[in-house]
C-alpha cells in the first residue's frame, strides 16, 4: 500500500520535551488557552455541524480534485476528530470511491466496467443534480407519458417531478418509484398528493444503481412508448455516445430509446468524456442534454458541435 505525502510538520514540534502516557508534549512553554489551536489552519466555519453525508462529499471532492488527501489536514479543514475523518474514509472505501493509503486516501483508477453502487453516487455532484433536476422538470407536459431511467440524477428528478399533474411514469428504478409511490401530500383522500402520476415499474435484474434490467425489463418497455424519455447515464461522449459498464443495462437503455418520442439526457458534467464498457445510443439519438454550469466551455462547444439540444442549469432558476 502506497504512502501520501507527508506534510511539513509545526516548527513548535521540532523537539519533544517529553512523553507522558503515551502522549507527547510540544518544547517549550504551552499556548494560552486562547491561543491554542491557532496554528491548526483556517477552519471551515460553515462546516462546522456539517451532517456525515455532506462532510464525506466534500473529502471526496477534495481526493478527485487534489489526487489524495491527508487525515490530519481533513481534521483542520473541518474541524472534525481525526477518529472521525478516519470514519468518513472507511465509509468512502467501502463505497469503492477511493482507496485508504497510510496516513490519508486517493481515488480509484476505475474501470470502463467499474460500476458504482447507488449511494456511491448518491454523494456526488448534490448542487449540480439538483439543478439539473429542476430545469429537466419543466420538461415535463402535465398529462404525459413519461419514462426516467436509473440513477442518482432521475432521482434527483423524480422528487421534482411530484408537482406535475397526471404524468403517467414508467421506469425501472427502484429508488425512482419509491419516490412516487411514499410521495404524502395534502390534497387527495388518505393524504395522497391531488393529480399523482400513474406509476409503471419494469421487472428484472437489479444492478448496484438500483435499476432493473434484463429481458423482463427489455419486453415491459419494447411494448410502450413515451412522450419524453429522461435518461441517466454512466457516460457521454462523441466517440462512444451514450455508454454504460452494464451488458444488460445497456440492452435495456436501447429500448427505452427505442420507444420515445424525444430522449433528454439528464447527467452532471463529470459524465462527458466519460466512457463505459458498452455504448448504447449515438448523440444524434439525443434531442436535448441537460447538464450544469460547472461544464468547461471547451466542452460546450465540443458538445454543441455534434448535440444542438444543450441545456446547461446554473440553478438560477431557484426560489
């Protein structure tokens, strides 16, 4: 197992004047206890009470940005235990978003067949997804025909699609039917929200996103069709279209592109240039890509040459 790279340590701990217990003691006089902690770096004052979910997403932001990190920084930045910080990687390696090195972590190489499960995913890219959530929602033409495929991002959409009355839904997310299916709202007899969608789920094989594929899934969608399809996917890019790490899924993502009248892609911009095992559908199979601002404008306009349908959601549109 490979090592980070250490870090220069504080000047105050050149010379330890001695241990006690097991625990060292800086040379010279101790700070006041006002003074102390002064040297342990700006603290993250806004990530102070930051729930589990929120602080492993920014660890994991920080590993895919910078290429590692380093436990006793994490513990500064914040302003967390370093007992904690060691919790929060297990969880990440667990996930199989990043591999424990000693004294820190750094990110999988992954795979063009690497699949990560749901909550993998479920912490990555939140404020983008969320974006794009609410623009690809006011796709949606109330008295619809709709299909959402799985994922972190269809997830994100199905919450907000609750509002828009009389969509018939048909997916074959697990996550994404649960959404309509415990949605409450006042309005309707037994609290049920006035207007819900008709919700059709596909049978078949569950896969680490929580989707169901194979030929259940393939026959329940060749025999429909839909006015919108909204489509997660592991991957875009010009040479490989749309692409998945799953044989079966990407048999299943064919259908529901067969069987709509319009296909929006709804994916964060991490997902462009990203290739998985198999590809699925070309670009020009793509009537629009919503995606969100922190795209790079080189790949807006490599996009734009090849997909004229680009929608970029740079939350403006929040209440």
């Amino acid at each position: 197992m490979s090592a980070a790279p250490a870090l220069t340590e504080s000047p105050q701990w050149d010379g330890l004047r001695g241990c006690v217990g097991g625990w060292a003691r800086p040379a010279g006089p101790l700070p006041d206890r006002a003074d102390r902690g002064k040297d342990r770096g700006p603290a993250l004052s806004e990530n102070q009470n930051l729930l589990a979910e929120q602080r492993r997403a920014l660890i994991l932001d920080d590993v895919r940005k910078r290429g590692g990190v380093r436990v006793n920084e994490l513990t500064r930045k914040l302003s967390v235990s370093d007992m904690t910080i060691r919790r929060d990687l297990d969880a990440l390696a667990r996930q199989g978003v990043i591999e424990k090195v000693h004294g820190g972590a750094v990110p999988v190489v992954e795979a063009s067949t690497h699949e990560p499960g749901f909550e993998a995913k479920s912490t990555l890219e939140l404020s983008a997804k969320e974006d794009i959530a609410r623009t690809a929602a006011a796709m949606a033409v109330p008295g619809s025909a709709i299909a959402l495929s799985g994922g972190t991002t269809t997830f994100a959409l199905a919450q907000h699609l609750l509002d828009v009355p009389g969509l018939t839904v048909v997916t074959n997310s697990v996550r994404v039917a649960d959404v309509f299916h415990g949605a409450q709202r006042p309005g309707a007899s037994g609290g049920a929200r006035a207007g819900a969608a008709t919700v059709v789920l596909t049978g078949g094989v569950r896969t680490p996103s929580d989707s169901l594929v194979g030929p259940v899934a393939d026959r329940a969608i060749g025999s429909l069709h839909f006015d919108v399809l909204f489509l997660g996917v592991h991957g875009i890019s010009v040479e490989a279209g749309l692409s998945t790490p799953n044989l079966a899924e990407a048999e299943t993502n064919r259908r529901f592109v067969r069987a709509a009248r319009r296909v929006v892609v709804v994916a964060d911009h991490t997902k462009w240039g990203t290739v998985g095992l198999s590809s699925f559908a070309a670009l020009d199979e793509v009537d629009a890509f919503v995606t969100d601002a922190g795209l790079p404008d080189a790949s807006r306009q490599e996009i734009e040459e090849h997909l004229p349908g680009l929608v970029v959601a740079d939350g403006s549109s929040e209440e």
